[in-house]
C-alpha cells in the first residue's frame, strides 16, 4: 500500500539514501534546509529549518503514515572542555525540535489507521564512551521518549528507534576523511567495516512499512556488532 511518509532532513546521508529507497513505492515529503541532491528524485521538498521554523502543514497531506526525524549532531570532546551551552545545543537539535515536529504533525499521524515514527539514537546513548557526553545525553532524551510515546499511543502511532554506530554520511566526515581514520574506525566493530547510510535506511524502511506492525517501542542496534559483542581485532 502506497503511505505518505514525511522525512525531516533528506537531502544527504542516511535521509536521502531513505528517500532513494522509499521513493518509487510511497509518496515521499522531504522538509529540510536545503533541495541539495534531491533533483531527479521522486518526493515533494519542502523548505524547513528544524531549528528555527515551524512547519508549515498545509503542504502536507491530512494523513500521514510514516515520519522519520533525521537531524542530528557529534560533538565529540572532554567532558571538562563542554560548556552547559554545548549541552543544550546538541539537546536541541536531536531532541527538542525533534518534539515541536511531532506535535505539529500529530493530528496527521493519528488520522493514519496507523503511522509510524522513526527516529534516531546513537550506540553510544547505551555504551559508556569516553568524549560522548553531550551526544550520549541527548540520544538518551530520544531513547527514553520515544518509549514513553510509544506506550502513550499505541497501538495507534509504533514509535522505534535506530541506534547506529558511526556511518559513513557528511555528518561523520571529519572522523572518516581519511584511509587511516576509516581502517581504525572499522577494526573496532565486530563486523570489521564502517556503517553505510544504506545499512541505515534499509532499517528504516522495514520499520515504516507494514512487515513491522508489531513492532512499537523498541531501540535497535544497527552498529556492525558494537553494542554487544567483545571481538578482537
């Protein structure tokens, strides 16, 4: 069955790679800052600054059936470096305007015989890392929320999570801009390689679709092994 599903970000990495899977089966609303990379793609854009706007919903249909929040953040630093301010800002950008969106669209998602929501964590929000403080804080928020929403309305609205590992997008690049940073990044995952944004995607759409409509409430790992298995190098 075709659904209307609304990504916020899309227009490069992991959302876009979503959009490209997405885009011949369903009627796909892209709301971003930016139309980069989505010519020749089948979706609907839409202008939207998650952190400053409020969407604008007339451009969307009354139904909605999937939404799927991708803006995110990695500020990687020593704890005693961090500002209360580094703090909040990384909370905003993965958690707060991540609410705003949903109850702007809520009344959509309900109006679905049922929707689902995506949204995404991080391995480290389960896994003490050293310099992942404020990113681990704000996925926290995330994994602890979405739970609680997903309780809160179901079995209307299935709300999970992806929880990934570090993956090869534009967001992670100054930690993979080289041969050398990707080798000694891959050696510490068990499946020995680097997360893709498809590894990703391929997640999310299994959990928009119809073939998870058990599934509500749940976080996944999807981290190469990172979470769970202690696997020498």
């Amino acid at each position: 069955m075709m659904k209307n599903i609304l990504l916020i970000g899309g227009s490069y990495g992991i959302g876009l790679a979503l959009v490209k899977e997405l885009q011949h089966d369903h009627n796909v609303f892209v709301a971003s800052r930016t139309n980069e990379n989505l010519e020749n793609i089948n979706c609907t854009y839409i202008p939207f600054d998650a952190t400053t706007d409020t969407l604008d919903v007339t451009k969307l249909p009354e139904t909605l059936d999937g939404l799927v929040y991708c803006p995110g953040s990695i500020n990687l630093r020593p704890f005693k470096g961090l500002k209360p301010e580094a703090f909040e800002t990384d909370l905003q950008i993965n958690f707060i305007n991540l609410i705003k969106v949903i109850q702007t669209v809520l009344p959509n998602l309900t109006a679905s015989k049922q929707s689902s929501i995506v949204l995404f964590s991080s391995v480290a929000a389960g896994m003490g890392m050293p310099f992942h403080t404020s990113v681990a804080a704000a996925k926290g928020a995330v994994e602890g929320f979405a739970k609680a929403l997903a309780a809160e309305y179901a079995p209307k609205i299935r709300i999970n999570v992806i929880a990934p590992s570090l993956t090869d997008t534009p967001l992670a690049d100054k930690f993979l801009n080289s041969e050398e940073k990707k080798e000694k990044s891959a050696l510490r995952h068990p499946m020995k390689r680097v997360g893709t944004a498809d590894d990703i995607a391929q997640m999310a759409k299994f959990l928009l679709s119809d073939k998870s409509s058990w599934t509500t409430g749940q976080i996944f790992n999807v981290d190469g092994g990172m979470s769970t298995l202690l696997v020498n190098a």
